[in-house]
C-alpha cells in the first residue's frame, strides 16, 4: 500500500513537474510595429486567444507604436542596413511598393495564403505581391460607398435609395442645394479619396503593371469632368480643410455640412469617433453607378502587415499572422474591434457577424447587405513600384488643379501624366 | 606644479601640453575628435550614396552622376523656388523685427522689460507640430476660422490661406516669426547689454538722435551677434522643414508645401531612394555653404579676423 | 534748459507709454496660440472638432479629466516618455556645453595654424542636413552596439557646431588683456579657461542651455532611429502616435503638449537668472 502510494506520489510529483515545466516554457519573443494604435487592440486580443490554446507555442509579442511617416522611415532604415527590424510590421499601401524592390527584406507568405484562396477576397493580396508571391496580408478590403445624411436629404425631399447612377447623384445633389442651399458633397483639394475611388470605379487607372502611364485616358478625362461638372453648379464643393481626414471638415461634416461622402468602408469609424452628433442620421449605400460602365464600387487604402525575412521566428511569426488576420475569427474580431470591411468572404452573413455594435446603433443594421452587393465587382488596383510617385501626383497636382485653379480635365490629366511620364 | 614633480615623468608631457603652441589644439581637440569619429565617415559614405542606386542592403548599384542629372526636374525646382522664398522672407522677417524689440526692450523706456523677454521666449518652447495644427486651424478654410473671421472684420471674403503659395508663404513665416521672435531677441539683447553705456552718453552730448545712435554705435557693437543671428537664421531658412510638414504633411498644395529637405525626405523615404536623397542633400549643402559665403564675405567676416 | 528737460521729460513719459503698450500688445497676440493650447485641452477632444477654434472658456465641458488620462492612456506610458526625455534633455546639454565652450573658445582666443580650415568645418556641419546622414550613422551605431540606449541618441550632438559657433562670437568680444594679465600671473591656459573665462561666459552658457535644452526636447527623427522600446521613447515619439492622417487623438495630445513645456519652462527661468545676472553683472566686455 504504501508502495503504492509512494509511486502514486513520485507520479504527481513528476506530472506536476511536468506540468510546471510546460507552463514555465519560454515563450517566443516577437517584435511588431504598427502606426495605428488602434491595430493593436485586434493584436492583443488575438494574442490572448492564440495563448490560450495549449497546442500552440507561447508567443510574446512586444508590440511598438510608432508615428506614421516615421515608422515607415524606421523600417526603410533597418531594412537597409540589414539589422534593426521587428519580426511583424504593417506597412501602410501606398509605401508598401518601396519594400518590394531589388532584394526584397520580407518573408512571402503564399504557404499560408493559398490553402486560403478559395475564403479570401484575392485582389486585396496583389497590392502586396511581387512575381506571384504574396508579402502583405490586409485587414480590410476598403470597398467604398456612399454615407448619406438622411436628415438634410429628407428635407429636399429625396430618398437616397433612388440614386442609382452617378448622374441621379448630380441631380439629386441639384435639388439639394435648391431646397437647404448645401451641396450634395465635398471633393478634396489635397488628397486622393475623391479622384481615385471614382477613377478606378469608372474603369481606369494610373498605371499598368508594365508601369505604362493611363493618367491621360479618357476615362480619367471623364472623370474629372463629372467631377468639375458638379464643383461648377456648387452641387460638390472645396472639402473644408482639404481632405475628408481634416479637423475642419470634421467640424463641418458633423453640423450637418454637406448631404454625403463618398470614402471607404473603413471611414465608418471616423463618423462614430469623429461626429457622434449625427448618430441615427447616416447611412450607408453602394457608389452610384457609371451610366457607360464601370464596376460597382472600388478599393482603396489598406495597411499590408507583413513579416520580415531576417526575423529568427519567421514561421511562427507567419502562423499567428495567419492566426489573427486570416481565421473566421481573427476576421470576425477585425470587424468587431476595428469596423473594417473583413478580407474573408465567409464572414458575410455570417451570424457572429451580427452582433450587436455600436456601428449599427450608428447606421442602422443594413450595413452588410449594401456591402454583399458591390462584393462582386470590385475592380483590383495596380500598385507598382511607380505608384508611390503616381498617388503624389494625384494628391498634390490632380486634385489640387481640379478644385482650386480650376483647370480642364483634358489639362489635368495631360499634365499629370506627362508629370509621371518625366519620373520614370 | 608639484604634481610634476610627484609623477616625475610627465613633466615632459606637461610641457607639451602648455606648450603655447599646442595649447590651441587641446581646446580644439573635442570637435575634431567629434568630427574625425562620428561624422567623417556619413559624410564620406553619403557622398559616395549620391552616386549610387540603393535598393537594399545586397543590391547596390553605381550609376555614375545620374542621381544628379535625373534631378533637375519640375519638382525639384518648385521646392528650389518654394525654399529660396521662404529663407528670403524669413532672413528679413527675423533679423529685422526682433532687433527693433531688441533696441525697444533695452532702452530704458519700456517697463517690465524682462517679463517681456520671457514672455516673447515661451513660444519656442512649444512642440512645432501641435502649435502647428493650432495655426492650420487658425487659417483654416472654412469663413468660420479665426483669420477669414479677422478678414471679415474688414469685409474681405474669406480665403483658403494654405491652399495658395503666397498666403500659405504668409503663414509660414508669420508661424516661424512666432516661434522665434523671442530667441532672437535675446541674442540681440545680449549684444546690446555688452555695449558700455558711456559710448552714448558720449552720443547724446555730442547731440546723436536715437536713430544715430543705433546706426553708429548699436550695430557696430552687435555685429559679431548679428552675423551669429543672420547665419543661422539663413541656415535655419533653408533647412526648415517641420513647419511645413506641421501644416501640410506630406501635402505640397501649390507647390507651396514642399521645401529642398522635404524632397530629399520624399526621394530618400516616401520613395525609397536613398542615392537620389543623397545627392539632393549635397547640392542643398552647395547651395548653403555658398549663400551663406557670400553673405559672410560680404559682412567682412573673414576679413576681420586676420 | 529747464523748459526743453520737462518737455523731454514729457516725452519720455510719452515713448514710455507707447513702448511698453506696443510690448503688451505683441505679448498679448503671441500668447494666443499657447492660450488656446491650454483651453483645449481641457475639453473633450470632440468639442474641439464640433467647435473649431474656441478662444472662450466653457466652464461646462472643461476639467482636468484629460490630465488625469495621461496617467492611464497605454498604462501611463507618457511618464515614462516624459523621463526619457529629461535623462537624454541633461546628458545633452551637459556634454555640449562643457565641450562646444572649449572649442569655441580655442577658436577665438588663439591664432593657430589650420584656425580657418576647422572654423569653416565647423560651419559645413552646421549646414549639412542631418537627414542625410542618416543611413551611415545608423550603421556606425549597430556596430557600436548603441542602439535603443540613452548614449546612442546624443551621439551626433557631443559637440554641437551651432554651439561653437555661438560661443565663438561671443568669445570674440570678451577682452584678450585677461588672457595676457592671468598668464603673468603664473596661471595656465587652462586655469585662465577655467577660472577666468568660464565667470566671464555665463550669459553664453544661460544662452545656450535654453537653446540646447529646447533642441533636446524637441528632436523627434534621430531619437526615434536609436530608440526601440515604446518605454525609452521620447516625449516627441510618443506624441507623434496620436497624430495620424488619419485623425488625431485630442484627448491626449493637447494635455500631452502642454504638460511637455513644463520643464523646459523651468529650466528657462532658471537659466534666464543666471543669464540676467551675468549680463548686468559689467564683467563683460570692457
């Protein structure tokens, strides 16, 4: 008996150990960077579930916030000099292409993009691909709609579900004006959220993936005609403080500014945080649609979140990438925390995604039907290694010239597109 | 003088180190030491960059004076003239006015005057960044910002000051002068205090009016300051960069936003072309080191000293 | 002569009066910025995108709330940004000032062989932009096992050029005869450095401490090379994140801002003193 108690004992004793042994085992440290504080609240809670899960390996992940012009030239500086660079890094999408030239410094991901492909929405990858292999993961797709200001439409007698075309939009906007003297929306002077979305809706482009420039093409031309078309009878106007992301236009926006905007899905968050005073006036609906073609929506911005070649831990690194952004429910978290559009088609009309949010208190619960109907025709974006220079151009010259000097669309895209001819 | 003769040997080394000749070169030896460790090597490598096409750590590529023939675009220029703008208006702008309050603050007909200086100096202890959102707002767009407010006063229509190169230039310098008025002054001051009073009294009894006596004995008297303050302030001009990035980010409206080092910031990080950066950064040393040459030559600065 | 002094008199009063009204006027004007600063963040960050700029105190949504949030915004992280920058703010301007004080006096107090060819080197580092040096530096410090320390961040500025400059020109006034006087007393260079020339450079060195101090405190590219540890940033680093292009965090980057001029302040005043004294004290200049 006592034997057998004293075998008994050495076996709880060593179980024990064991046990003790497996929780004391030396997580993995890892490094991540990130210039959106927000993104890391999707992190930690991914991190905590990824830990809770005795089969994975213990990770410690050190996440580093950092501004953002300055953490891209943090990384270009390690990145250059070979030493210096965190494991996990977002990069944002217009400097993604820098890290894509020569001999590139991260780690492509197709081993745990693939066995996804038929669940994601692919496109959003090709921003961050080079010669078939995949380097960035996004978190949201950024399709864009429009968000309408019911309040100031109701009161012009419009119901924006009628707006189905782009010029239903102007005329719509005419009426607008007539009967509460407000326009209908605001066009950025300094930025690339109004011109690019409507662009590339409307079918075009700045550049091919040879790098042939296509700012000159027609339908940049007609672009920009409609656009001016509308900034011409007041039904647009100058956005106030430049671009949608201003305080100004924030300000302004939120007292009832202009009957409605145009910008992606991931701009849900700046009426919640940013104009809280019009909560249960908004709401969302797809891009009008180009009578002469076009798709039905577009996708812009994005953050490519991507792991770094010279890590120690590149595959576990990737794994919990794969973890937190590519599982259901890393993306179901990403819509829960962050209100993004998620990359995985599997999540839409999904019932975790229904949840109640303080988004739908926002915009009512018929978020996601307006955002399953574009899904489908999303045109993908061409993001070579000139696109850095291109989206300059558009922000600083385009939209400047559209808005404030006021020249021709024809100009405007001529000297636009000789502009980035001259850089190449 | 007795540790000599303890130590024994160093005497010899003492003797080399008071020797007249080498003593100079001690009170120098920190920067050139500084110099020789830490910045002789950047400076050499930042040269040879220029000439290069760096795409990463492994693919370096020599590409002879490309860098610097590919440079001389439309761009480049608009920064050129958007840069050389500024610095004039800033040289005038901050030489001129923190003298007068300079002179004013140091008469004797202001009272207060050091709560004056400390005042005028807190600006520039403030992060440019935030106070330059507080001047993006100040002249914002809309007729609701506190300028085109200010503007209606005197029924002009409201204007888009940072949407146009010679408003936005205005602010520029108006959010420059605000920071570093104070500075100045004080380099100023402490020029003037060291004048000895007697001089104008001398002055005044031969019958100098103020004017006079600022132009005869006051400047005379505050050159080496003034050459201190103008040198710097040329540098500071052609090398400003924050302010900008404070009201327009990475945003160039009208060409108005971009300045020399902020197209070197564009080449070298937002287009990741650190040889192109390089050269952009060398021809703007160029161009500094001679404005600022001729500016001291014409000072007599050289000449004064030998 | 009685009569044209009271008129003088009358004058004076006269210039008295519309100097120190001009004075308070501009005193008034460039405090708004800062006024508003303060008022701002004293409001929710909301009120300040609904309102614009405010210049009225609006008892009813103002409180120290967002102060208290500095404590808690990231675990009270800020304090630990706030300390950083004072340990790198002291070294700094510790190291500079002992040194650039040497050279600046070497260059102006002697005639030696190669004075002009260092003096001019001495103004090229001034003129080179720092953005482009800053590749090599960074790989001189990753061989020098200095990054993500203290050291590695006020590397480039142990002798600051602006700086020799600075006592240089001032050096220049300051009477050679004390130089010549001491020396026949018996004492060396370097006792007539030290003892004699460094009394007679405290307005330079009062100078200079603000200028080095508020340089320090506001450097934001080089410190965020060296630095990796979100606990060893600066105060600059750390305020940069809640300003994004995205939007920016109110909340925390007013009172961020403003509770960051306090010690800079202090350090003002107390070397305004100093510098005072020494200016009115005559030992300067003869």
């Amino acid at each position: 008996m006592k034997k057998i108690l004293a075998i008994l004992l050495a076996m709880a004793m060593l179980a024990s150990l064991g046990i003790t042994a497996f929780a004391d085992e030396e997580p993995i440290h890892l490094t991540l960077w990130t210039f959106q504080e927000l993104h890391t609240q999707l992190y930690k809670e991914m991190l905590d579930r990824w830990n809770a899960n005795p089969d994975n390996p213990k990770l410690d992940i050190d996440m580093q916030v950092y501004p953002y012009e300055d953490m891209h030239n943090k990384l270009t500086i390690a990145l250059q000099t070979g030493e210096g660079a965190p494991d996990i890094v977002d990069i944002e999408i217009n400097m993604f292409a820098n890290y894509l030239k020569g001999d590139i410094q991260l780690a492509d991901m197709n081993d745990i993009v693939e066995p996804m492909e038929d669940h994601l929405i692919m496109s959003r990858f090709n921003n961050y691909a080079k010669d078939g292999k995949f380097y960035g993961i996004d978190h949201h797709i950024g399709a864009c709609i429009v968000f309408y200001n019911t309040e100031i439409l109701e009161e012009a007698g419009i119901n924006y579900k009628d707006i189905k075309t782009w010029d239903d939009y102007h005329e719509a906007g005419k009426v607008v004006l007539e009967k509460t003297a407000k326009p209908m929306c605001t066009w950025e002077s300094k930025d690339c959220w109004s011109i690019y979305p409507l662009v590339n809706q409307h079918g075009g482009d700045w550049l091919t993936p040879d790098n042939e420039v296509r700012m000159d093409e027609q339908v940049v031309i007609d672009t920009l005609a409609f656009m001016k078309s509308m900034l011409d009878d007041g039904t647009a106007v100058a956005c106030p403080g430049g671009n949608h992301h201003a305080e100004e236009y924030y300000g302004w926006m939120g007292a009832g500014g202009a009957a409605s905007v145009s910008m992606p899905f991931w701009y849900l968050n700046r009426f919640t945080d940013y104009m809280p005073d019009l909560a249960g006036k908004m709401k969302v609906a797809p891009m009008p649609l180009w009578s002469d073609g076009g798709h039905k929506s577009a996708q812009m911005g994005g953050t490519g979140t991507a792991v770094v070649k010279t890590s120690k831990n590149v595959d576990v690194a990737k794994e919990w990438l794969a973890y937190a952004t590519l599982s259901f429910e890393g993306c179901v978290a990403t819509w829960q925390i962050l209100g993004f559009d998620p990359i995985m088609t599997d999540v839409y009309g999904s019932e975790e995604m229904k949840a109640p949010n303080p988004f739908f208190d926002y915009y009512g619960d018929d978020i996601f039907d307006v955002l399953q109907g574009v899904l489908d025709d999303i045109p993908d974006t061409c993001l070579t290694d000139m696109f850095p220079t291109a989206a300059d151009i558009v922000r600083n010259q385009m939209a400047y010239d559209l808005v404030i000097t006021g020249l021709s669309p024809e100009e405007i895209a001529h000297n636009c597109a000789e502009e980035l001819r001259d850089a190449m | 003088m007795d540790e000599s003769a303890k130590t024994g040997r160093p005497l010899a080394k003492r003797n080399l180190l008071l020797n007249p000749k080498v003593v100079p070169y001690v009170f120098i030896a920190p920067f050139l030491i500084f110099f020789l460790v830490i910045y002789l090597y950047p400076f050499i490598s930042t040269i040879l960059m220029s000439f290069q096409r760096i795409d990463g750590p492994n693919s370096v590529e020599w590409i002879g004076t490309a860098n610097y023939q590919k440079m001389f675009n439309r761009n480049f220029k608009q920064a050129l003239a958007t840069t050389f703008r500024y610095a004039f208006w800033d040289v005038v702008v901050l030489t001129i006015v923190p003298l007068i309050f300079a002179v004013i603050l140091n008469s004797s007909n202001v009272k207060f005057p050091s709560f004056f200086k400390s005042l005028y100096f807190v600006p520039a202890l403030t992060s440019t960044i935030v106070v330059g959102i507080v001047f993006r707002l100040a002249f914002g767009t809309l007729p609701t910002a506190p300028a085109n407010r200010l503007l209606a006063l005197f029924g002009q229509p409201a204007k888009d000051w940072l949407m146009f190169p010679d408003s936005g230039n205005f602010v520029l310098i108006l959010l420059t002068l605000w920071r570093w008025m104070g500075v100045n002054i004080i380099y100023y001051i402490s020029g003037l205090q060291a004048i000895p009073t007697d001089l104008y009294e001398a002055a005044k009894i031969d019958g100098a009016n103020s004017v006079q006596q600022f132009l005869h004995i006051s400047l005379p008297g505050i050159k080496p300051v003034l050459i201190y303050v103008i040198t710097i302030t040329v540098l500071g001009g052609f090398a400003m960069f924050t302010e900008s990035v404070a009201l327009w980010a990475q945003n160039n409206p009208g060409g108005v936003g971009r300045t020399i080092v902020g197209y070197m910031y564009l080449m070298g990080f937002y287009k990741n072309n650190m040889g192109m950066a390089s050269a952009v950064g060398l021809v703007l040393l160029g161009l500094v080191l001679a404005v600022n040459l001729i500016q001291l030559i014409a000072m007599g600065f050289f000449r004064k000293e030998d | 002569m009685k009569h044209s002094n009271r008129i003088d008199g009358r004058r004076q009063r006269v210039k008295t009066i519309l100097y120190t009204t001009l004075m308070f006027i501009t005193a008034a004007l460039l405090m708004v910025p800062f006024y508003f600063m303060f008022l701002s963040s004293l409001k929710p960050g909301t009120e300040m995108l609904r309102n614009g700029l405010s210049l009225t105190f609006d008892p009813g949504v103002s409180s120290f709330k967002n102060y208290e949030a500095l404590n808690t915004y990231r675990e009270g992280i800020y304090w630990s940004w706030y300390k950083s920058s004072l340990i790198i703010m002291v070294l700094q301007t510790a190291v500079g000032l002992v040194l650039s004080s040497m050279v600046g006096y070497g260059l102006a107090m002697y005639r030696f062989k190669g004075r002009n060819a260092v003096f001019t080197l001495v103004l090229i580092l001034m003129m080179v932009p720092f953005e482009i040096l800053l590749l090599p530096l960074y790989r001189m410090l990753i061989k020098a096992h200095l990054t993500d320390t203290y050291f590695g961040v006020i590397l480039p500025y142990l002798v600051p050029p602006f700086m020799i400059f600075f006592f240089r020109q001032y050096v220049l006034g300051l009477p050679k005869e004390l130089l010549e006087a001491a020396r026949i007393d018996g004492c060396s260079d370097y006792g007539v450095f030290f003892r004699i020339m460094v009394p007679n450079m405290i307005p330079a060195y009062g100078a200079m401490t603000i200028l080095s101090c508020m340089n320090s405190w506001n450097n934001l590219l080089w410190p965020l090379i060296v630095l990796n540890s979100n606990e060893k940033f600066t105060i600059p680093i750390g305020m940069g994140t809640t300003i994004t292009p995205y939007g920016n965090a109110f909340d925390v980057l007013m009172p961020g801002a403003v509770m960051a001029v306090v010690p800079i302040i202090i350090v003002y005043l107390f070397a305004q003193k100093t510098f005072i004294a020494g200016l009115t004290s005559g030992s300067v200049k003869g």
